[in-house]
C-alpha cells in the first residue's frame, strides 16, 4: 500500500510551516510532562492588577501553543488562497513570531513557580 505524498505546494516556506508546529507540539508535550511540579494555579493573566486576579489553574499553561497552534492553522488556510507572496511570507513570519513568544512565555512562568 503506498501512502499518498501531500502536496504542501502552496506553503512559502514549508520546512519553517513544519518546524513552528512542531515547536507548539514540543512545548504542550514539556508542559504535560512538567504540570506536576506546577503550584495548582499559575500566573497567566498579567494584564490584571498584581495578585490573586493574575492566577488560574494550571490547565491554562496549555492555552498560549494551543492558540498559537490554531492561529497557525488559520494563517495558512490564508496563505492557501492569498496569491501575494509578500502577505505569504508576512503571515508565516507573524506565526512564527507568536510561536517564539508563546514559548517565552510559558518557559518564564514555569521557571518563576515550577519546581525544577
């Protein structure tokens, strides 16, 4: 039985498409492998007044690459029917950039209150 070869044409930059998934992948497979040396809640929410308003369950660590898994998603069924390849490239590179502060920041809030 041979397996169909998908066709990934339409992606700029396909091994960057790749590596950003596979960035978010890594860091919810850390995040599950880290949850229990995580407190019960964790500081997320730092738009809101220092304190017991900044703190949510740890579950929540998983939001920032599963969003960021999901924007990417979005950006490329964009860049699968945009023709410009200058908004190609722009899309792909906001997506990796999400992924690079996504990452940033679930690594910073495990390091402040994980016990590793």
């Amino acid at each position: 039985m041979k397996l169909k070869k998908t066709n990934l044409n339409f992606l700029p930059k396909p091994a960057v498409t790749i590596t950003i998934f596979l960035l978010n992948i890594i860091v919810l497979i850390f995040i599950f492998a880290v949850r229990s040396l995580l407190p019960p809640e964790i500081p997320l929410l730092y738009g809101k007044p220092s304190g017991k308003e900044q703190l949510v369950p740890k579950i929540y660590l998983f939001m920032p690459p599963s969003l960021t898994i999901v924007f990417l998603l979005l950006n490329l069924i964009l860049i699968k029917f945009i023709k410009d390849k200058f908004l190609q490239y722009s899309l792909l590179s906001l997506s990796l950039i999400v992924t690079i502060l996504s990452t940033i920041t679930v690594l910073k809030i495990i390091s402040i209150v994980g016990n590793l």
